[in-house]
C-alpha cells in the first residue's frame, strides 16, 4: 500500500478521485481542506491497480512521455525517433508472426500467439506515445476519430442488413 496526496480546486474533486482509481485501486480516500480557500488535500490510501482499460494506457502513456522528454528532451529530431520506433515495433510483430507460424525453415517455430499479442500491444502504445508530438490531448484527438469510425461502421452495418 502507498499514501498519495493530491491538491486539487474543490469543484474538481470527482475529476482527480476518477484519475486515482483509474490507476490504483483505492482503499481509504479522505478529503482535508488546504491553505487556499479553494483547494482542498486528497489523501488516498491505495495500491497499483490491475486494471488496463483505455484511460489506464492514457496514464501510462503519459508517464512515458514525461520521462523521454525530460531524458530525450523533444523537438522535430524526436518526434522523427517516435515515428520510427513505431515502424521498429511493427517489425517486431513481423518477426513474432513468422517465428509462429514457422515461415523460416531454419528457425522453425520460435513464437506463440501470446508473443504476437504482446508485440501489437507494443505498437498500439508506441502509437499513442507518437500522438503526444502532434496533439495537446491525445485522448481526445483519438476519441474524436473513434466517433467518426463508428459513426461510418454503423453506417455501413446498417445498409449491409
């Protein structure tokens, strides 16, 4: 169990309290004013959560992009690097394809399914990093082009019946 501490404006209390549990799994939750009329001090008791829906990644993501930028600073030369590590991962979900089904008579079978679900896990992470470079609120931009997929999806569903 850790002890976190966040200091928020009141009015944003549900907000952050949805942001902790999208990320830990909460066992007390108090809330104390603070020094600024405004603000109050969350104290959460809580452990890492084991749950990987689509706003946990968003975390992730988002503490990925914080260490490479403090570590690799950013800039055109970084974006280009986060683009081309997209390709690199792509290529690895390759290679765990063909070691699964074998396609190399000299290797033979060096993958499993589990090694190819991983590898396209990474490309979808490594995609949502890249995001980040082109867009203020890549959660946003990606939910944006999620609505108008779907909106085309249930377009194209509805006229196929």
């Amino acid at each position: 169990m850790i002890e976190l501490r966040a200091i928020c404006q009141r009015n944003e209390v549900p907000e952050v309290t949805d942001a902790l549990r999208a990320g830990f799994t909460l066992d007390t939750l108090r809330c104390l004013p603070s020094r600024a009329t405004d603000s109050v001090r969350l104290y959460a008791t809580a452990a890492p959560s084991t749950n990987t829906g689509p706003l946990t990644a968003w975390l992730h993501v988002r503490a990925l992009v914080s260490w490479l930028d403090a570590h690799n600073e950013s800039g055109p030369h970084e974006t280009a690097m986060r683009l081309m590590k997209l390709t690199e991962e792509t290529g690895e979900v390759m290679a765990a394809y063909i070691g699964m089904t074998g396609q190399n008579p000299r290797k033979g079978i060096t993958h499993t399914a589990d090694d190819v679900t991983a590898e396209l896990c990474d490309v979808i992470l490594t995609a949502m990093t890249a995001l980040h470079s082109f867009t203020d609120d890549p959660e946003a931009a990606f939910a944006a082009v999620v609505r108008t997929r779907s909106a085309r999806l249930a377009r194209l569903t509805s006229t196929a019946a």
